[in-house]
C-alpha cells in the first residue's frame, strides 16, 4: 500500500536520477482517455500513474505503453493522491497531468525547451476544455492556468480531498501553449462528477467548520449562474455557455444544500 508523504515544500528532494522529466497522473477507470494521454507524453523519460482501483482496462493499458503503475486500495483525496505519484517521480522536472488532458505537439516542444533553459522552477499552463462538441473560450474556463510543470522538490500538492493545488514558495511564471482538456463524455458524466465532488467539497467544509442556510443555499447557486452566463460571459460560448452556467449553478446547489445536511446530521 502506497503511502502520502509529509514532505515539506523546499525540503531536500531524493538525487536526480538522471531523468529529465517525470510525468504523473492519478486514474480510476479512465480507460476512455489514458491511451491518448499518455501517447501525447511519449517525450518524457518516465510515466508515473497511481490508479485507486480501476475496474477496466485503465491499469493494463497504462503498463502495456511503458507507465510505471501503482494501485493503491484506499482513496485520500485528490491532493494526497497526487503526492503519492510525485514521492515516486525521479525526474529533475516533473509534469503534472490528468487522463482527460492532452499536450500537443506545440506545448511538448515548449515544455523541452524551457526545461533546456529555464527561466525558473514552476510554470503556469491554460488548458482549452472542450464541452459538447465546442472549445470553450469563455465561461470562466479560459484560459483556466494550472501549475503544473515544476522542479522536483519544489513543489507540492496541498492535501485538499477536492479542488487540490500545487504549493511552492517559488515564483511562478506562464509557459505558452496549452492543454486539450475533454472533461466530459457526456451530460450524465457531468452530472456523476458534480454529485462526487460536492459530497467531498461539502465535508470538507463542515470540517472547516463552515455552515449554511436555505437563503445561503439558494443565494450561492443563483450567484454562480450569473458569474458564470453573465459575468464570465458564458453567453458568448452558445448554448454550451448556457448549459455550462446551469451546471455549475447545480454544483453549488448541491455542495451547500450537503452542507446544511451533513451539519444537521451532526447536531441531531
């Protein structure tokens, strides 16, 4: 069984193994998207995937194309998972990405060049989502930049069950190009991942100690419409635009209506 590291940001990382660049990913049941993901990292020296017990083929695929594989038989959260890959990553440099992500052939040359001179140790990326057949340049998912190319031992994931991030006390500066992103198959897909990730945003919560009500509920959904159609000019995207600010509003509607439920579970 895999363990999470409690390795501090900036504390010594494990001598270089020689390898250039680490690539590492968290899967489960991503036999859909991880033999395109990985075929677009061939460039890299090593291929790091920690699987949390797939049911498909996601593991078998993995290993067949080169990846080091470990399964792990329990679920920490996004954040740990994450570090669980990176504690195995032997790479100078390490690129961190998910099964449904893509590097072009444009971003992979830019990646070897800044990793040939490097202007620095971590590097913002945008990624271009797809949904319902149109590239997204609005509705707050574009640019959408993540940290996601960093020096090994500079860097690490936060523990976060949802919503993880990289932490560094590095600058952090923006590489150019950009990932493909296809998040969703389809609207039940969608659907699925808000029902998850709310029950683990809204624990989350409730541990912060954070509460709510039913004008809060109704509030922040009503809220994140508007940020999303209106404010983040989701109307410019077409009907995907309005679907999307629909969508997330019902992200919000079930992460705080979970919330009022988990607390009044707690106090009853």
């Amino acid at each position: 069984m895999a363990s999470s590291s409690t390795t501090e940001i900036g504390q010594s990382a494990a001598p270089s193994s020689g390898k250039r660049l680490s690539v590492i990913l968290i899967t489960k049941n991503e036999q859909a998207h991880i033999r395109a993901c990985l075929e677009s990292v061939a460039f890299a020296d090593e291929i790091i995937v920690v699987d949390s017990g797939s049911t498909d083929e996601t593991v078998e695929i993995a290993r067949s194309m080169g990846a080091n594989v470990t399964v792990t038989p329990d679920w920490p959260g996004f954040g740990p998972q994450k570090n669980r890959a990176l504690d195995q990553a032997t790479g100078e440099w390490v690129l961190s990405i998910d099964a449904d992500e893509r590097v072009t052939p444009e971003l992979a040359q830019l990646i070897q060049q800044e990793m040939t001179q490097p202007r620095g140790t971590a590097y913002r990326i945008a990624r271009l989502s797809e949904f319902a057949g149109r590239w997204m340049r609005h509705s707050g998912w574009w640019p959408d930049r993540v940290l996601r190319l960093f020096k090994r031992g500079t860097a690490r994931f936060n523990d976060a069950k949802v919503h993880e991030s990289v932490q560094t006390e590095h600058p952090v500066l923006v590489l150019d190009g950009h990932f493909l992103h296809y998040p969703y198959a389809s609207l039940e897909v969608f659907i699925d991942k808000i029902n998850r990730y709310s029950s683990d945003a809204a624990r989350q919560m409730q541990v912060k100690g954070k509460t709510t009500s039913l004008p809060g509920i109704a509030g922040h959904a009503s809220w994140t419409f508007v940020r999303h159609y209106i404010v983040r000019r989701g109307f410019l995207d077409g009907p995907q635009g309005f679907i999307l600010a629909c969508m997330a509003a019902s992200g919000s509607l079930f992460r705080y209506s979970k919330l009022w439920y988990y607390t009044r579970q707690k106090s009853d």
